[in-house]
C-alpha cells in the first residue's frame, strides 16, 4: 500500500481553502500563532533562515514573517498552482517558493534554522519517508530546530483520501520517528484536541539537532585495548 505523490491533492487544498479563505485563515492564523510562541521558546536566536516544507499557498510563512520579520523564507510544495499562489501573495524579496519535493531538497547542507513540517509526513508516500528524513536532516543546521504538527493516533493507520482514492493518509506518531538518531531530540511536545479522541488528535513536537560530538562518547583507547 503506497500512494501517488501530492501534486493534485495540494492544488486541491489550495483552492479548497481559497473558497473558504475567511473562516479557514481565522482558524489557521490562531494554530499558526501558537506554533510560532512554541518555536520562538525553543530558539536561542532569531532565525536566519527558515524553511517550509509543504507550504501549500503560503499561509504559514505569510505569518510567521511577522514574528521574524529580518528572517528569510522559503517553501516547497509538490503543487504548481500552490506555488503560484503562494508567489502572488508574498512578493517579498526575502521569501522563496519552489515546486519540488521533501525526498529531493534542493537546498545545500545545513542551511535552516528552522523546518516547518505542518500537517505534512502524512501525505509522503511511504517509500519516500525515509529520504525525506534523511534530506531534512540534511538541510537542517546544527543547533536548528524542527517544527512537527501532525494527528496523533493510538496506533498506525492509515486512510483513503476523500477527494482522490489513488491518495492514502498515513497517520503516525512522526516525532518518534526522528528521535530514533541521537542527535535529534525533542524537546517540546503538546498534544491537543484529545477529547475529539484519536482520529482528530494532534501533536505538535520540536525537535532540536546535537552535534554529533554532544551525544557520541568516544571510548578510551587505552582502556579498550587491555580487554583484547
């Protein structure tokens, strides 16, 4: 069981949330307003660059610019007319969209501060999960945090999307899945719309990247060598 990737689905959502953009940005600016103070506590410093992964039409860089406002912006998104749109609405020199994919980043090495991953891993196909991990951490700078929101169901499951039944949903616990290297640790972790139970359930997670220095403890060489 796999998927198709998320070209159609993320025009889709673009031009479903176009039709409802009032009550749909009221909502999401209040999500996205809570995500920033959950981002803003895990910073040591104000982000020089930050990445959006699965930007869709640019809500979330739209208005976590005012929060960073000498911070520059970029989003990718697998839907031409999702880029468009979010081209149109943030002319700004110091914010970037490109059409591509989270498997395939073509960002150089540790390049962010910050990468935001909103709603997103549920849609990868799954054998793309693992290099979009692996890219991420790629593109991730030391010290640099990523910003996970996601359902939180009890279990794995996974489900047909209504608008297209090639598209399947993949519900997961994501955070974990990056925790399981030792250089990335989470260090923030809210879970909420617990009482519309295990469907709705979500969980927002940062997750902090080590050097590899501060979670590897090298043996002593000379102690090692008595037991030869």
């Amino acid at each position: 069981m796999d998927t198709i990737l998320w070209d159609e689905e993320s025009d889709n959502y673009t031009r479903r949330a176009k039709d409802v953009s009032d009550k749909y940005l009221e909502i999401k600016e209040v999500l996205i307003a809570d995500s920033v103070l959950d981002i803003q506590s895990s910073l040591k410093k104000v982000p020089e660059k930050i990445l959006d992964i699965g930007c869709s039409f640019g809500i979330t860089i739209q208005l976590m610019k005012e929060h960073f406002p000498s911070s520059e912006f970029y989003g990718i998104d697998p839907g031409k007319e999702s880029i468009e749109t979010a081209q149109n609405n943030n002319p700004e020199t110091n914010i970037s969209f490109q059409q591509g994919y989270s498997h395939n980043l073509p960002y150089a090495d540790n390049s962010f501060d910050v990468i935001i991953l909103s709603m997103v891993l549920q849609w990868i196909p799954r054998k793309y999960l693992i290099k979009t991990i692996a890219e991420i951490d790629r593109v991730l700078k030391t010290d640099g945090i990523i910003y996970i929101q996601e359902f939180l169901p009890n279990k794995s499951i996974t489900s047909v999307s209504r608008h297209n039944q090639d598209v399947f949903i993949f519900k997961d616990d994501y955070s974990s899945f990056f925790v399981t290297f030792p250089w990335l640790k989470e260090v923030l972790r809210k879970v909420d719309k617990i009482e519309e139970g295990e469907d709705q359930q979500r969980c927002t997670s940062i997750i902090r990247k080590y050097e590899i220095e501060d979670v590897y403890f090298l043996k002593n060489a000379s102690k090692e060598k008595q037991y030869d």
